[in-house]
C-alpha cells in the first residue's frame, strides 16, 4: 500500500476499509451519522434504491438528490442529511469505499509528495496503492465491468469521473482557466491508469501483472507526467 | 483509416471487411479455401464450435488441433485443411475478421512506415486504423468485453494475445534471445492501447473520443515508442 492510501486510512493489515481524520469519509456520510443506528435504515436503504435507479435513468449528471427524494418518497433535506452531497450519495448507492474526489484532495495535498517523485509517478503510485486494497480493487473493477457491458452504466460512470476526478486532474495539468488542453491531459492520463487496471488484474497480462509498484512507476510514471505537463502535440 | 489498414485491404468504402494480396487472411483460411462451397460447411461448423469449446475449457495453449478434431469428430488432417494454424482456427472460430499476427507483420513490413514517424506512433496509428473499421472494433470491444466479464475468457485472450501479438511486439521492442525486458515492453504497450480503446470507444471520455488520429499520435505516440525503444526502470 502506498503511503498515501495509508495516511488517507484506506485498508489496513486486516484488509478492512477504514476511515481516518484525513478526510476520506466513510460511505454513510461519516461520523456525523456515527451516533445513529437502526431506525433509520429501512429510510435510508429506500434512498440509496432510488438512487441507484435515478442515476442508472438519468446519468450522474441528470439525476437530481430532489428526483431521487421524490422517488423515496422523502424531503431532499432528509436525503442531504443522511449523504451530504450527490456525490457521497452517489459513492453509498455504488458502495464505493471511497471518495475519489477526497482521495485525490489527499494525494494533491501539500507536503504529502516525496520531493524525489514527479507528479506523474506520485498519482500513478496512489492509483496502485488504491488498487493494493482488494476492497478497492474489486469495487472498481466490478464498475469498469459495468461500464463494458452497458452503456447507460458506461454513461454514468463517465460523468460521475468527469465531474470528481477529471475535472480536477485537468486544473491541476493545466492550471488557469478550464480549456480542452487540460481536459485532454486528463483523459490521457486516464487512458494509461485505465489500461493498467485492465492488463494488470482483469487480462492479467505478464509481467505487468507481477510487477511491483517500483517498477510500474518507473516505466509508467513518467508516461503520467507528460500526460500532465509536457509536450503532447 | 490508416494508409496501412488500407493497404492491408481491411475495410473499404463499403465498410465491408476484404482481403487484398498483402498477406491478411480471411477468417475461412484465405484463397486456398475460395473455390470450395457447400457440402463442407456442416463439418466446417462442427469443428468452429468444437473449437469455441476447446478454447474456452483449456485455454488458446492448452487447446490442441487434434483435441478439437476428436470433439468434432473428424480427423486432425481436415482441421489443419480447412482452417491451417490454431491462430487461424481461433480467428474463425472468434470470428476475427483478421489475423493479428499477419496484421502485426505487415505494420513492421520494410518501407512501411513513414520515415517522419517513430515507430511508436506508426503502430499506434496502425491500430487506430483498425479501429475506425466499424465490424474490427466490434470485434475488438467484444472480446475486452468477454474478458472483463468471464475469467475463462480473459485467460483464453491472454494466452493468444501473448502468442500472436505481444510476442512479436517483445521481439521488437528488444531484438536477441526472448527476455523479461522485451515481455515487460510489450505489456506496457497493451496497457496504453487496451486504455485508450476503453477511454474512446467504451467510457467515450472526451475529448479522447472525439481526438482525430494526428492529436492522438502526437500524444500517444511516444508513449508507444518509449514503452518500445526509451528508459523504463
């Protein structure tokens, strides 16, 4: 595991997923709901069912926490207490274990990146620390799964990264304001993280499959980096 | 389309998938089979599906021809008769509309390639010219598709990716005897080509979707080349 995932409190010698004071919040939405039990459930189990078929119909972008309310049959300010934003609402009904846009928020922090590493190779070694976690791992390749064989899931999976992890990827290779170069470079750098995940546990292509993250990071780390600052045209 | 799909008869105005002279042959097993019609296809169709089954149960390595001759209950002679190799067979029975080691060798065939390009870019745009072939990207997002959805599937493709294509690419990557740098290289090729068919063809990210084949091989190109020819530890 990488050291981020690991101040980021992502898994841990027990392989569970759990959360630290770093910001990576827990798919309930955090310790704001720690103190609650029980009642709440059938409520909440009802809001991530409508969730789930909202973001399904409408794509991330499209699906509304007052659409998904209304199909609860629940206030949005009920929906916006439980999950905070569409975005942790989105996570719990996906049963991701993380936040992508809090773990990227880490990773980007200041301080966290060794002086010795780029960029580039900082993010690709968070991406394999993440995906060193089998929770994690499994959760995002049951999602790529998703994305190849429907394409309303392909759809929503595309907006939801676009809006949490894209976005941000293309402000931080091209700093100012939001432009196609920038948005190019973060769909690059998606292409390659993309790729990877495919050749390495789903193909399990060799040696890549077997490599360690010393060794991804210095054949493809450097890929990450031009993707993000250097000449690509 | 690429100048060397083209010259490879793959596609056409038509969209029709054809066979020129350069060496890329038909699914059936090519000229050989061209004067023959009818009484054969009940045997012919036995074999592709003993075939498909052979394949799926022990792997692209682990099926023989004459494995797949006593399924279908004929002899070896006929399989090697009607469809030649175990590639050939595979591609029929998968129903490859090419072969991708005859595909491969025509890209690295001498006089080629374009001296302004690095022969990273030039495989790159080889493969994007396959894929602007409607019926190959079908072909193509298919088997990803199958992989990603079946562990047989996956090891099957794996098996004949590293027979047929990474093999050949290792070779070039690192002429001499078969090595672990020339293995490595090749699988660092197939993760940025398997992500970049995933991020174009299945999540659409834009503007990787949308990118013309020049903005692609500006970007992609050297990605390719360095996996091949650059520094990667």
């Amino acid at each position: 595991m990488s050291g981020l995932a690991e101040a980021a409190g992502v898994g841990g010698p027990s392989g569970n997923v759990g959360v630290s004071g770093r910001g990576v919040a827990r798919r309930d939405g955090g310790r704001r709901r720690s103190g609650r039990r029980g009642g709440d459930s059938g409520t909440r189990e009802a809001i991530l069912a409508a969730a789930r078929t909202r973001f399904g119909d409408y794509g991330y972008d499209g699906a509304t926490i007052r659409g998904i309310a209304a199909d609860a049959g629940v206030d949005a300010a009920l929906v916006h207490h439980f999950f905070g934003t569409k975005e942790r609402l989105f996570a719990a009904a996906m049963q991701l274990p993380i936040l992508p846009s809090e773990l990227l928020a880490a990773a980007l922090a200041a301080g966290v990146r060794d002086p010795d590493q780029s960029l580039g190779e900082h993010m690709l070694r968070t991406v394999l620390g993440v995906w060193d976690v089998a929770e994690m791992r499994a959760t995002f390749l049951g999602l790529l799964r998703s994305a190849l064989t429907s394409e309303q899931a392909a759809g929503m999976l595309r907006e939801f990264a676009t809006e949490t992890i894209l976005g941000r990827i293309a402000e931080v290779a091209a700093p100012g304001p939001p432009g196609a170069d920038g948005q190019f470079r973060a769909a690059l750098v998606a292409s390659q993280v993309l790729g990877l995940a495919l050749a390495r546990y789903v193909l399990k292509i060799e040696p890549v499959a077997q490599a360690s993250t010393d060794d991804l990071a210095a054949a493809i780390g450097p890929t990450i980096e031009r993707y993000l600052t250097g000449e690509i045209s």
